[in-house]
C-alpha cells in the first residue's frame, strides 16, 4: 500500500546563497524536503555548505534566490510568526560565559516568550535530564566543553518547539555527554518534534537520523535513508564510506 | 534588562572603565587647568623690566608693574641687573614670559613732545630743546607662549604703558599752561585722571542671580562628563561584539522578539549607567572639587533641564556605541572606530577647545558633534541660566541622532540578512 506523505514541514526549492560575487555560491540551486518527525542529517565536507543551508532555514538570512516553505510558509515574508516554531542550537556556545547556566536559560527562555513559572519549571526539568543542576548556578565560564554544550542544547530547547536545528550538538564533547544528548533528542524526536542536524560524527548520524542529504560545494549529491545509502554503494558498510566514496578523500579547507 | 544588569556588574573592568577613569579624568583635567588658571593669577606672568630711561615714565611705569598682580616683576638676572642687551637672551631661555624695556630718554621725549606741540600752537618760537623725539618702548616675548596669551598679555602692558605716557604727557601740557600765562595767574595743576571720564564695568549676559563667573569647574564638568558619558561607547561596542562573536547574535536573529525589542534592553541599561556616570560627574563638581578649593560648580536654575539634556546625550551615546558595534566586525575595529570617532567628535565639538575661537570653517563642523549638542546644552543651563524652552533644540538634536543610530543600525543588519 502506498504511503501517503503528509505536507512537509520544510520544503526548499532552487535555493541558491551566494556571498558577494555570483561565482562564490555557498548554497548552489538546492532544493529538498523534510517530512514532521523526521531527523534530518546534513552531512558534508568543511565548507560544503551545511551552515549556510541551516542557517537560512532558521531565518538567519535570506536566500540570493529560490524559496524556504516552512510549515508551508514563506520564511522570507512570514519570518516574525515561523520564528515562533523553531529552535535553535549553534556550532557556537552561544551563552554568556559570565552569567550562571541557570541565568543563560532563563534569559532566553524570556526571549522566546515562555511565561515565568512555566519557564523555572522547564529549566529545573532539563537540568535534571542533562544532569546539570549542581552545577546550574555556576557561571558558564567555570564549565567543561561538555557541560557547556548542554546548557547550550537546553537553550535552544526551552520554549518546545516543532522544529529543532542542531549545528553540530555534539563536536567537542565527551563520549558519556555525548550519549546524554543524543539520548534526550532521541527523545524530543519520539515525541514530535522535527529534527535537522549536522555533523561530522557520521557514526552518530547513522544512528540518530531517519535521513541524510551529503551535500558538497553547495550541491546536494545524495539523499536517502542511511541504510538504504549503505546498500546503494558498493563497497561501503557504513555511512562513513559512503560519504568518503561520494566527497572523495582529498582533505578540504 | 537583567541580563544585561548582571553582565555588566559582573565585568569589573568594564565597570571600572565606565565609573572610575571618567571621574578620574573630570578630577585630572579640572585641577590641571585651574592650576594653571591660579598660576598665572596667583604668582603672574614672569617679566623682565629694564628701565634705561630712570625718569617719570620709565619709574611710574616700574612701580606700577612692582605693585599689579599680572605679572611677578623681576629687573635682575641670575642676580645681575638687567640691561637691553641681556633681556632677550634671558627670555630666549624661558626664564621669563615677557622681557620690557624702556629706552633711555622716554620720559624726555614724551615732555619734548608735548613742549613743542604748545610752543607751537600758541605761535611762539620753538627752543631747540624743544624739539619731539620718539622714544621705542620694547617688549620681548617668549616664542613658547600662545598666541592668544601673548595678545591678551601685550594688550594690557601696551593699555597701561600708554596710560603712563598720556598722564605725563598730560602733566607736561598742564606745567607749559601755567608757565606761559603772562600775569603770573597761579594756575591749579590738575590731576590727570581718564577714569573720571570714562568707565568700563562688566557683566556675564547670563539669566543667573549671583555671579558665574567662567572657571574651570563650570567649564571642565559639563565638558569632560559629556566626554565621559560618550566614551561608554567602547564597553557598548565591546558588548555587542562580544555577542556576535560568542554566537549569542545567531540566537537573538532566531528568536520572535523584534529587533528593537532584543536592544532595548541594552539600550536602557546604559542609558542608566550613563546617568549615573552624569550624576557621580557632578557631584565632583559640586562636592570633591570645592574639597580641594576649587568653586563649586553652578547648576543654574532648572534641575529639570538638566535631567532632560543628561537623558538626551545619554541616548546619543548609547545608540551610537549600538551602531558602531554593528558595523564592527572585530573588537580591535570596535575600539579603534569608537574611541577614535568619540575623540575627533569631542575635538571638533569644543570639548578640548572652545568651539567660538575655531575657524569658521570648523565652527561649522562642530555643529555636526552630538557633544557639541550636549555641551551647548549645558553651557546653556549652567553658565547662562537657561531653561527647557532654551535646550530644547539641543535635545531634540541629540534624541534625532540617537534615533538615527538605531535605525541605521537596523538597516545594516537587514542589509547582512540579504
């Protein structure tokens, strides 16, 4: 029986980013879509592309050319409402180094509108989750890598929202950090929410994502289920091989 | 606000940089120019007198010098007597400002002047002993001082030389009256005496009762505290590009609030720490300074006033930290545009020199200072007693510019956004 597909939550079409002069594109002619609960992986190469591509669907900047439908929506003329669905966890430890975690959270869960006791309710709950209370009320500047990637994942999480975009969550973290994480966005994902990710653990994405677009010099070149991928390419018996087998294996910038 | 309240505490330097240097320079910049000030008019201007002439002109002129405190007289150098030939060697060297000499015979030729010009108005013959000679009065003058010092100091010593010369010459002409009245008449000697006639009094055009007299403090308070409450551009700008480079930027473009709303917050946590600066200001004004014997500094007449024109440059100054934050890409450009901008404002806005002695061409620019504004604002309300109808077109000035700040900033960064 064939499955009927619900509209796509993200729908890009012949996106195309290019930084200054038309020869430099950082996004080439993209276009794809991501169904509501999926787990989304962009994959790619340094500078393939993947934090432009992200950072244009959150709203970040516009598009040189093409169209970003969120939820069916046109984030270019309809940024200000679609704001309110998404979520946000930079590459960056986007806190305050001199304000406590717990500062941090409270600071932008106010800024995405989450009403006060309903805000020190959600914070105490992630904290606990990701094992962060004892330390919640030392300043971020005192933290590891791992515990500030945490805080960094609650903040972006704090006001429940639909679509969640992950700029590499996990780089520089520890491996029982890293299991904590994935654990709990296994969990948001399990509970509806849409998940966009990338990485360089392809190990990692294998197993977290639904599916993955390799995407390289602004191209999307593959896109499909990990697994399916791995059948599809010979020779390969994981999703690493099959990205070495399509990026080739010349190191990049 | 909380946020911002909290980083702000907590950023010690910072903290330092916008409480502690400000009142430190108000402290610094007042005390070195009232000093200066009370140099000059305590001790006077050094000066070198010789006196080749040794008669009525050269020894009235001497006294008089000996007894004003304009000047510290001195007729030796080094503990020898001063002559014609070792004056400009001396002044040469700095030891004194201003070296005089009156030349031998002044006295004589001034009398002979004034004898032939008698003998000659009433047809009689002219002695040859009579005849007018000039006589070359001499002022030497350190090249290090100021141009401006050197022509207010050379116009009073020339005003009280000429007023030596006309009263002898009025005392010659009044003894040549009396010697040729035929009869033998005793003829009164009259005292000759040019303030009888006329009289000069002075007064600030200033709406104040009591006097306000221009000193330092009055000056340097308002002037260094609008200076001071600009240069929170450089933790504002640091600020802001601490948030983008910390990636905290990339959140705030994600999140529903505006744009405006995502600054105010900053914006009225320094427009707060701004106020505070302008009070903690003048309270050294009105409580450190007079500690020290300074005046008190003068608030004029309307407190209220002055609220409004703190309020206003408050704003200009935070919204032009929040655009040069902006258009910053590293906090190396930040410091650099900022504290160079702030400086090349303050210059061209009278704070280092007045705006009225500029050229006119740069009298012109100074309009364009926001601190020129501000600081009209203030000399408005403290020096001539003016009230908000008076200020409000500096305010107006300086909420425009704030406004204009702010919305360049938001086009710039929708301009990124594209």
């Amino acid at each position: 029986m064939e499955q009927i597909k619900s509209a796509p939550v993200i729908a890009i079409e012949h996106v195309t980013k290019s930084y200054g002069e038309e020869e430099s594109l950082a996004v080439d002619d993209v276009s794809f879509s991501i169904q509501k609960n999926e787990v989304f992986g962009l994959l790619g190469p340094n500078g393939a592309g993947k934090t432009t591509t992200i950072s244009m669907l959150c709203g970040l900047f516009n598009p040189t050319h093409g169209t970003v439908l969120i939820n069916g929506e046109d984030l270019r003329t309809n940024l200000a409402v679609i704001k309110h669905d998404l979520g946000v966890v930079p590459q960056d430890i986007a806190l305050y180094p001199t304000l406590t975690g717990r500062e941090n959270l409270e600071f932008y869960g106010t800024m995405y509108g989450v009403e006060k006791a309903e805000l020190k309710k959600r914070i105490n709950e992630w904290l606990e989750k990701l094992e962060m209370t004892r330390s919640a009320d030392k300043r971020v500047e005192s933290y590891s890598g791992g515990m500030k990637r945490r805080i960094n994942l609650i903040a972006g999480i704090l006001h429940n929202p639909k679509i969640l975009f992950l700029d590499e969550p996990t780089v520089g973290v520890d491996v029982q950090s890293r299991k904590a994480i994935m654990q709990h966005l296994s969990e948001l994902n399990a509970s509806g929410m849409t998940i966009i990710y990338t990485s360089h653990h392809l190990e990692e994405a294998e197993k977290f994502c639904s599916d993955v677009a390799i995407i390289d010099h602004g191209k999307i070149i593959v896109r499909g289920n990990p697994s399916a991928l791995i059948k599809e390419h010979e020779g390969c018996s994981n999703l690493e091989d099959v990205f070495l087998k399509i990026t080739n294996t010349a190191m990049r910038d | 606000m909380k946020k911002e309240m909290l980083l702000l505490v907590r950023d010690r330097i910072g903290l330092g940089i916008l409480f502690v240097m400000p009142m430190v320079l108000i402290f610094v910049m007042t005390l070195i120019q009232d000093a200066a000030f009370r140099t000059l008019n305590e001790q006077g201007i050094p000066i070198v007198f010789v006196n080749a002439d040794q008669d009525t002109l050269g020894n009235r002129i001497e006294q008089g010098l000996r007894n004003t405190e304009m000047c510290s007289f001195h007729n030796e150098i080094d503990g020898e007597p001063a002559t014609a030939e070792n004056v400009g060697e001396a002044v040469k060297e700095g030891k004194f400002l201003i070296g005089i000499i009156i030349p031998e015979g002044a006295t004589e030729a001034v009398e002979n002047n004034v004898m032939g010009l008698v003998t000659e108005s009433l047809g009689m013959e002219s002695d040859s002993t009579n005849e007018g000679g000039t006589a070359e009065i001499k002022l030497i003058i350190d090249p290090v001082a100021s141009k401006s010092f050197v022509t207010s100091m050379t116009s009073q010593l020339r005003e009280f030389i000429s007023t030596m010369t006309t009263r002898i010459m009025f005392e010659t002409f009044n003894e040549q009256i009396a010697d040729l009245i035929p009869d033998g008449t005793e003829v009164q000697k009259g005292d000759y005496n040019n303030e009888q006639v006329i009289s000069y009094s002075q007064q600030y055009a200033s709406e104040l009762t009591g006097e306000v007299a221009p000193n330092a403090v009055q000056h340097n308070v308002p002037a260094w505290t609008i200076f001071s409450m600009f240069f929170i551009v450089i933790p504002l700008v640091s600020s802001v590009l601490k948030e983008k480079q910390e990636g905290s930027v990339f959140r705030f473009h994600t999140i529903p609030a505006s744009y405006l709303l995502q600054v105010s917050a900053k914006l009225i946590v320094y427009v707060i720490v701004c106020m505070i600066q302008f009070v903690l200001m003048l309270s050294i004004g009105l409580v450190f300074l007079p500690m020290l014997g300074l005046p008190v500094l003068n608030l004029g007449n309307s407190y209220l006033a002055i609220g409004i024109v703190a309020l206003a440059c408050s704003f200009a100054a935070t919204g032009y930290g929040i655009l040069v934050g902006t258009l910053a890409a590293t906090q190396q450009q930040g410091a650099v545009l900022g504290s160079l901008s702030i400086l090349v404002f303050s210059a061209i806005g009278g704070i280092w020199v007045p705006a009225y002695i500029m050229p006119e061409i740069m009298r012109t620019i100074s309009e364009l200072s926001p601190l020129h504004w501000a600081l009209d604002g203030f000399y408005a309300l403290f020096l001539r007693g003016e009230g908000i109808v008076e200020v409000f077109p500096h305010v107006m000035k300086l909420f425009v510019f704030f406004i204009a700040c702010v919305g360049l900033t938001s086009v710039v960064n929708r301009y990124r956004r594209n």
